[in-house]
C-alpha cells in the first residue's frame, strides 16, 4: 500500500528528534500492513482514522485517510502526527 503525505504532517515530523522518526515510520508501516489497525472517527471527522503508539512514554496519535475509498484502498493520506492535547481541535482545522 503507498503513502502520501500533507505538508502539515510534512511539518510536524519534521520537527522530530530521528529517534522518534524511526518510531513514527515503524507506525507508519504498521498502517500499510493493516490500514485499518486504527479507529474510524465520525461526525466532522468522518473518513479519518486514528492509530495510536506510543513515543517517548507518551501517548501519540497517528490520523491518516484511506483512498480512494475505505472497502478498497490502494493508499493512504497521512494527516497529522502527535499528542492527544488539541490533536483533534487541529486535525478539524487541516482537513
């Protein structure tokens, strides 16, 4: 399965330290091999789904979408990367 991503989720990796990069590819490649290992999200955020892992002892969340379709996707859209504080309020502002 391949893997786009947005410039907003271009940015805030980027700001990784590469120990946490390495991390966050490990969890991007658990998304290729099972997209749908994370949760589907409703109401505005309808279509997304979330994984979580865990970087640095913290909880982090992993959003990306499915195209072009989720009962058939051929890749997937990385979205946003990082903490559960303000991770949704920012996702519903980029989407």
């Amino acid at each position: 399965m391949r893997a786009l991503s947005t410039a907003s989720f271009d940015r805030l990796a980027k700001k990784l330290h590469a120990k946490d990069k390495k991390v966050l590819d490990a969890a991007v490649h658990e998304v290729a091999k099972n997209p749908f290992i994370g949760e589907e999200k409703r109401g505005d955020l309808a279509g997304v789904f979330v994984h979580k892992f865990k970087l640095n002892n913290q909880e982090t969340l992993l959003a990306y979408k499915l195209q072009p379709d989720k009962k058939k996707p051929v890749e997937f859209v990385l979205l946003s990367v990082g903490p559960h504080e303000n991770f949704y309020a920012q996702l519903k502002r980029t989407k």
